[in-house]
C-alpha cells in the first residue's frame, strides 16, 4: 500500500509539473519575427523613356512598365522604392503610374499646372513623394514636406528633376545643366556643368556620387558612382527622360 501510495505521490507530481510546463510555454511571448533580408543591393539605377518604357541596370529590377500602352501625356520621370521593388512613373500632367510595391499617395493629374511636371522623387518612408514643374513648382503627396522652391530665382536653367535627401527633411532641383540647388538639409552641391543637357540625376547610397543621365540613354559617373553599359538596347528611337538610383 505504501509503495502504492508513493507511486501515486510521483505520478501527481509529474502531472502538476508537466501542467507548469504547459502554462508556462502559453505565457511565454511568441518568436519575434527576423527582418527581411531582401533589401535592396544599392547598385543600380533605372532609366525610364518618354513612351513609359523601363530599363534596369546594375541590381535594377523589372517591376513594370507603360510602354505600349496609351498615354494621355509623355512621361517626364521616375522615382524608386525604398525597398527597391518597384517604381513610380510621372508624366507631364502629373499622373502617376505605380509598379512593384508602389503605393499612390496623390498626382498633379485633373488640375491646372502652370507649367509642366518634369519630375518627381520618393521621401525615404515609401509614404509619399514630390513633384516638380519646369520652373520649380513643388507639389509634395503623402508624408512628402516642403521645403522651398525655384521661387527665389536661384536657377538659372530649367528644372528637369528633384532629388531628395535620405532623410527627407530636404531636396535638391536638379538644373537642366546638371547644377543643383538645394533646399532642407540637403547637402549635394553639383556645380560641374555637363556637357550634353541632363534629364536627370541620382545619388550613389554614399551620398558621394552621382549618375548624369542625358535623353541619348548615355550616363556620365562623378565620385564613387559605377559606370554601367550605356545607351541601353532599344532606345534607339525613344527619349530617355528621367533616372532612379536604387
């Protein structure tokens, strides 16, 4: 009886510790979930055409395009992702046209513009981006804030492009020389005037190069920025008239 007992004694025991167990692995938070490795490489950058074809270059993937499809008005311009799994297209209406996982946060499109939109950028959250006309207009969608504009006529070349800082707490105009002024906290002071006329321009992930895109497809490189394959295939009679940088 005795030995019934103590055995009966161990098997409670058991059951109250494995019950412990139980309703401690209940209470236990649950695994926290590792980030994504997929992030972007960083190297590479879009060209993008006035018929809304799309051409990648480096790390640059294909997410979409608008060519052959009709369009109301020519694209002017793209901008990338922060993710750098997609894009958004511009065109001279203010329209926008998203690929990849670009979210739509507002266009210029169905409102008169005084003069038309040449080119856009994205803030670093994915959350909204910026517009600008020929002469400088800002037009800010989403998180997208103003920091000033061409009004204080400091340009001397028409505006062909924004470029925004990393923090999103500035912007550069991007003349159609290839000198910038900037605005916020950016930093990026391009002087070095271009010999072909420029559609745009991006920023290496150093902040300390720079790709010059010009309509022909043909890229020029300062600082730490790599020289890729250029014009690409196909663009022999279509205008190249903006560059992303991953």
């Amino acid at each position: 009886m005795a030995a019934f007992r103590c055995a009966r004694g161990g098997l409670r025991r058991v059951l109250l510790i494995g019950l412990a167990v139980v309703a401690w692995q209940s209470a236990a938070p649950p695994a926290r979930a590792t980030a994504p490795t997929d992030a972007p490489s960083q190297k590479g950058y879009w060209l993008v055409a006035s018929d809304g074809s799309v051409f990648g270059f480096g790390d640059a993937g294909d997410y979409g395009s608008a060519g052959g499809t009709h369009l109301a008005k020519p694209i002017v311009g793209m901008a990338a992702t922060p993710t750098g799994h997609g894009y958004w297209l511009v065109a001279s209406d203010g329209g926008i046209f998203g690929y990849g996982d670009a979210g739509y946060y507002g266009s210029a499109g169905g409102i008169h513009l005084a003069q038309p939109i040449v080119g856009m950028s994205a803030t670093p959250t994915g959350h909204g981006y910026w517009l600008v006309a020929s002469d400088g207009g800002i037009f800010g969608y989403g998180d997208a804030g103003y920091y000033g504009s061409k009004g204080s006529g400091r340009h001397k070349k028409q505006i062909v492009g924004i470029l925004a800082t990393r923090t999103g707490h500035g912007y550069s105009l991007v003349a159609s020389d290839g000198t910038v002024a900037s605005y916020g906290d950016a930093s990026f002071r391009n002087t070095h005037a271009y010999s072909k006329a420029i559609i745009g321009l991006a920023l290496t992930p150093t902040g300390q190069g720079a790709w010059l895109a010009a309509n022909d497809g043909t890229v020029a490189t300062q600082g730490d920025a790599p020289p890729y394959a250029s014009p690409p295939a196909g663009t022999a009679n279509r205008t190249m008239v903006g560059i992303a940088g991953l």
